[in-house]
C-alpha cells in the first residue's frame, strides 16, 4: 500500500490512504450509523414517542461527528503533514482550515 496522499494532476489532494484496520474501524461505524437510522425510520412508522426519536437522531449526530474527526485527524497527520513537509504546506493548511470551518459548522 503507499502511503503518501493520492494527488490529481494539478496538484491537489484527493485521498487519504487508510490501513485496512483505519477502513474497517470507519465502515463499522457508519453501518452502526445506517442500523440507527433504520432504527429511527422504524420508530416513525410506528408512531413512538417524539422526545424517543428525538434522542435517538442526537445519538446518530454524534456518531457521524466522530466518524468526521477521525477522517480529519488521520488527515491532518498524513496528508497535511506530508505537504508541510514537502514544501506545499500553505495550501494544505489552507484546504485543512476550510473543511475544520465547514465541519464545525454541523
């Protein structure tokens, strides 16, 4: 497996490559996060109370946030640090601030 960022042709950062087990751990996750909505979904059709819903959408929320900051940790640490490294650091920073911006948003 290579280790450094894919990067398009004109430069910029496409991917961040992840070990099987960083894959793994994120797929579980976010099928955690599709049983839940499911979950949810269900409690809809049957009418259950708005208050139970409700905590459970919170839940799922979270869930997706912590999905995100993994994703923007492992991030930071390869894909940025590399660019840093390699003398194109102020665009991957650039690029890093305006995710963390859109990300805090939600």
């Amino acid at each position: 497996m290579d280790n450094d960022c894919h990067v398009s042709d004109e430069g910029k950062m496409l991917a961040t490559p992840r070990s099987d087990k960083e894959k793994d751990q994120l797929i579980k996750r976010l099928k955690r996060v599709e049983g839940q909505v499911r979950g949810i979904q269900k409690m809809v059709e049957d009418d259950r109370y708005c208050v139970d819903i409700l905590i459970q959408v919170s839940a799922i929320n979270s869930a997706l946030k912590n999905v995100g900051f993994q994703l923007l940790e492992r991030h930071a640490h390869h894909c940025v640090s590399d660019a840093i490294k390699e003398g194109s650091g102020d665009e991957a920073i650039e690029e890093l601030m305006k995710v963390i911006k859109q990300f805090s948003k939600s």
